[in-house]
C-alpha cells in the first residue's frame, strides 16, 4: 500500500468488496448485521470476499450487539474459524460495565490472533477515560490502529478529541493509527487532513441507498478522490 491516506469501506458481501476496491478503497472492513452495528460475518462470506478482491480485509470479532465482550468462548471461537479460513487482520474491543477496556476479553483474543493485525473499535468513544484505555493497550501485540469519532456521539463533536490525539501520536498509547469513523462526511475531511489525521472510514457513506443497498462505487470513488486532493 502506498503512503497515500487509507480509505477503508464496510463490506457486508463480495458485491459490497467488488465495489468498494472499484471505488478506491484500500481496505475493507467486514461485518454482518448492521442491525446490531456490525457482528462477525461467516467463514463462507469470508472466502468468498477473499476470492473477489486482493485488497487487506478486517473482519469483525463481535457476537452481540453494544460494547460487551458476551460469550468470550464464541469470539474465540470464531476467531480461530477465521485465522483457518486465512483471515489475517480483525477488528474487536469491549468494555466493562463500568467503561474500562475488558482485558480479560481482549487479551484472550490477542492470544488467539497469534500476532495478527487489529483495530481496536469504537469502544474506545465510550469508555471511561481514552488515555487509561490507550495505555492499558499499548502493549498487545498487532493493535495498529483505533477506529474513532472521538466522541460517542459522532465526528462533529469528536474532532477537538481526535486532534488532540493526532497531536501525540508517536508517544505512549499513541503509537497506533487513527482511524476517523462514525458520523463522518466530506465536510470533515480539511480538517483532520489538517490535523494528520492519514485513514477514514465509511459505512453509509458509501450506500447513497441505505444498508439495504449495496456499496455504490461511485459514493466511494467521490471519498477517494477527497481524501488524495
């Protein structure tokens, strides 16, 4: 992948992917039932998404709706389903009932991965205190990357937070790339170019239809085209 900024789509199907690379995306993010804000998808989606394009897929490790862990044998299961379907990068985070990252969830995960690649999700926007958070993580191995708003509530009153944090990056906790997420439009794009901010993330953004259609290329193309000017 080139230096360029990442644009990364949700992919619920291989049509989804097909358009989604067509577009520009550089990667893709994989779920099932938005209904419930995105759960894991199948092994059969998976390979088939595998099969339709050639760009890097992270696939969703989340069996319930909201920000609890909820059965951790089942996401352990799933992500060993998925590590021998040949994914090699995911996407997971929980929260305990009083806002601190479940480490107890989260590590046992990380063991599973055996080293892949992972985002840590918007959990992060609902937690008690990001930097504890940010800091409780720093050392598990493959989190790259944190997919935010910076606020719960979304972009428009996430991005004093994202900037602030774009501002430390490289330091303790900070290591990981931003990934802007939720609530987000093209709008937004100057400033957090602006900021450093180098990788966003689109869902309905790239479904001019809604989640009951497909991803729209074009829809796509237009935020590529944003995000390289």
């Amino acid at each position: 992948m080139s230096n360029r900024a990442v644009l990364e789509v949700i992919a619920l199907d291989a049509e989804d992917a097909v358009a989604a690379r067509a577009g520009g995306a550089d990667r893709l993010e994989l779920v099932a039932d938005m209904a419930a804000d995105g759960l894991t998808p199948s092994r059969e989606t998976f390979a088939e998404i595998r099969s339709a394009v050639d760009i890097p897929l992270r696939v969703m490790l989340r069996v319930a709706d909201g920000f609890a862990a909820g059965d951790v044998d089942v996401l352990v299961e799933k992500a060993r389903e998925m590590r021998v379907e040949g994914a090699e990068e995911f996407v997971l985070g929980f929260l305990d009932e009083e806002g601190h990252p479940d480490l107890v969830a989260v590590e046992r995960l990380v063991a599973e991965l055996d080293g892949c690649r992972w985002t840590f999700h918007r959990a992060i926007d609902r937690a008690a205190d990001r930097d504890a958070l940010r800091k409780a993580l720093a050392d598990l191995p493959g989190l790259d990357t944190y997919l935010t708003a910076g606020a719960a509530s979304g972009v428009d009153d996430g991005i004093p937070t994202l900037l602030a944090e774009a501002s430390r990056s490289g330091t303790p906790g900070y290591e990981p790339q931003i990934l802007v997420g939720g609530g987000l439009t093209l709008d937004h794009l100057p400033r957090l170019r602006t900021g450093g901010i180098d990788a966003v993330h689109i869902g309905g953004a790239a479904r001019p239809g809604g989640w009951s259609s497909p991803v729209d290329a074009a829809a796509v193309r237009e935020w590529r085209v944003a995000l390289d000017g």
